[in-house]
C-alpha cells in the first residue's frame, strides 16, 4: 500500500486500488498506535515494555507514511526521544536475550546499526532537529566505525553505509562499502 500511494503521489498516476490502499495503510497506521505504550515506545503484544528493534521499525514506518497519510508528528517525535534515552555511553543500544537480560554483543552492534540508519533517516527528514540528536549520532556512528572493523556483518555495514549516506558523509559510506 506504502510504495503504491508513493507512486502515486510522485507521479500523479491514478490507479485502481488507490483508495483500498489508503485504507489498508490508514487501517495500519492505527493498529500500530495500539502497541505504542505511554513512554513513546513500542511493545510487541500493545503491553509491557517496550523494545528498542520494534521501536526503530515502527519510526521508520511512521515516517514513510507520513509520505502519504496523516501521521501525528508526536508520536513519530516520542518514538525518536524514546531511544535516544536507551543509547548507551559508548553509542549502542542493548540486544539481549529475553529469557535472560544477557547482552548479545553482536546482535547490538547490527541493532545499533539499523537504530542508527533510522535516527539519520529522521535527522535528514526535518530542518528542525532536538539538541541531542547531533550528538547522539556521532556517538553511534563513532561505535559504528570500530564495530565495522571487527565484524564482517553485511546488514551492519550497510546499514551504518545508508546511515552515513542519509548524514551526507559520502567519505564514511564509500569506505564502509569498499
């Protein structure tokens, strides 16, 4: 329903099914409201505590779709702030075992790396960017470049490559990629 509702918008091509794909699309947009919990979040079950990877995946739907649909700007700004208070000091955010809390040392590296395409994708969208994204971003991407070194991860790399692109940083991306 997203890409087609794109493609309309970018081309002015009526289509068939536009409006059953404005409805899908609006009908999702709202079921995903119900698993958005009260700190900006989301929770797998509408319940609970919220996760950093459905968190990251949820912004990301919410700012393609405010593309074509009516998105509250709130939810896609509290959903922003709420994993920039789950960064950790040294630029990553956890991945753990849910049955134990362990931490899943490569597993946050590739989750730090899709976060990160994610914040910059939001940092890139807006002329007016809260004060700590900047720094939040260079913290990531600075745990990024050693994480890139030491894992041969191809969804970390191009992740931390399109975060970089979607930054402006064409000499990080191209050295990523190579």
């Amino acid at each position: 329903s997203l890409l087609l509702l794109r493609h309309y918008k970018q081309t002015g091509e009526d289509f068939r099914y536009r409006s059953r794909a404005q409805r899908y699309l609006n009908d999702g947009y709202s079921r995903l409201l119900n698993y958005r919990e009260e700190q900006g979040g989301f929770s797998y079950w509408g319940h609970g505590e919220p996760d950093v990877a459905l968190t990251a995946y949820a912004l990301r739907f919410l700012m393609d779709a405010s593309d074509v649909i009516d998105v509250d700007q709130k939810v896609i700004d509290e959903a922003r702030e709420w994993l920039l208070k789950r960064q950790r000091p040294d630029g990553s955010w956890n991945a753990h075992e849910y049955w134990s809390g362990a931490e899943l040392k490569r597993r946050s590296a590739l989750l730090t790396a899709y976060v990160t395409h994610v914040l910059a994708m939001n940092a890139n969208r807006s002329s007016e960017q809260p004060a700590e994204l900047a720094p939040a971003l260079k913290h990531a991407f600075d745990y990024l470049g050693e994480k890139s070194s030491e894992i041969d991860e191809p969804y970390l790399l191009a992740s931390y490559a399109l975060a970089a692109l979607d930054q402006k940083d064409v000499t990080t991306a191209k050295s990523v990629v190579a």
